[in-house]
C-alpha cells in the first residue's frame, strides 16, 4: 500500500494536471471510511456518511469539469491519484490495525513497499516500450535531483513533525499541500484552475477537516 501510494501519486503529479492529481488523492478520508469498516469493525456513523458524501460530491465537480455528475476518472493521471489515494487510505488503517507492532517494523514495511513497487513501475514502463522515460537527457537528470532533494527534506520535516505534533494538527498542515500545490503548479502553468475546481476542492476539504476532527468512529463488538 506504501508504495503504490508514492508509485502512483508520484507519476500522476508528473502526467497530469497538479491540483487534480492533489484533489483526488485527497479522497483519501472517504476510503477510510469503507476501509475502516472492513479491517477494523467501525461503525458507518452519520459523520462517516456525511464525509463520503461531501468527497464524492467533490469528486464529482472535479472530474465533471463543473457538471455534478458521475465521478469517474477520464485519464491515465486522474485514475492514478485516485489508487494512491485509496493506497493511502488502506496505509494508514493497516498502521492503525497493526498499531501493538513495533514503529521500527512498520516503518521498516512502508520503506520496503517503496523499495520494491518503484522498480516495478520502471520495468513496466520499459515493457510499454517507453524507454526514453528511463533514459533521460543532461537537463532532466538536473530535475530528477532536485525532486530527490525535496522528497528528502520534505520526509525529514514529516518525521519530524509527526513526532512533535497531535494528530489531528499534523492531519490539518498536511493539508496545506493542496494550497501549495495548487499556487505553485497554478504560477508555473502546470495546471489549470476553474470555479468548479475550486468548489470540488472546497467540497474535499471539507470531507478531510470532518475525518480530522471527527471523534465518533467505535469498533463494533
């Protein structure tokens, strides 16, 4: 789950437009809710329902390009933010289910799960019969290590930051990626945004500040 998380999320952001890639990736709280019924017993409560709605209500805006219609993905990138998402979501409820294992051993199993699903996606890249993806020029070598260098510092502010930080107050910073990510990809002209991106947006948001503050979820016995 870790690693298709970063597989996924990662060549969605480089294929695609950045704040959909980052929106749909942010379904994250509605997988949790079904997931979460299902590995660890929780109730569907009221709230659950609420955060779902206002997700796919989100969902919806986005991928309809303003029409509330039928969420479903119309490109490679688009479906590839919504797996991560999902991978996302299903990594935190096993961390949760596995909460008595030691951290060392989880995040042990997370760093594998990266090691092994990256070059998987290389090898199938080179098998689709796009090497030029594997074998880039001079200039792009110089880009591939300054996204080495940020995904560095950006995991050791994370780490850092979740070992001082409530969870709750972690949840809601990490959100700011989307503000980031959509001032940043906006002025770099990596992307395109419209009223209704901004309303979807405003929709997802909601759903994920609900499942931050949300204190309701009992195992069912």
């Amino acid at each position: 789950a870790s690693g298709l998380t970063n597989a996924c999320f990662n060549t969605a952001l480089a294929t695609g437009d950045v704040v959909r890639a980052v929106l749909l990736f942010y379904l994250m709280p509605m997988w949790v809710v079904l997931l979460a019924r299902w590995l660890l017993a929780e109730r569907i409560t009221p709230s659950a329902l609420l955060r779902t709605a206002l997700a796919l209500a989100g969902a919806a805006l986005v991928l309809g390009d303003g029409k509330l219609q039928l969420p479903i993905p119309n490109s490679l990138s688009d479906v590839l933010a919504v797996i991560g998402g999902f991978c996302f979501g299903l990594n935190n409820v096993i961390l949760r289910k596995h909460s008595d294992t030691p951290q060392e051993a989880r995040a042990f199993g997370m760093f594998i799960g990266a090691v092994i699903i990256a070059p998987a996606v290389l090898i199938g890249l080179a098998l689709s019969g796009k090497p030029a993806l594997l074998a880039p020029d001079a200039a792009a070598w110089m880009g591939i290590a300054g996204f080495t260098v940020a995904v560095l510092i950006a995991n050791l502010a994370l780490q850092y930051g979740a070992a001082r930080l409530p969870a709750n107050v972690l949840s809601v910073l990490m959100l700011a990626e989307i503000l980031v990510a959509t001032l940043s990809s906006w002025l770099g002209g990596a992307a395109t945004i419209t009223q209704s991106t901004l309303i979807g947006g405003a929709l997802i948001v909601s759903a994920s500040l609900l499942a931050v503050f949300s204190r309701d979820a009992k195992p069912v016995h």
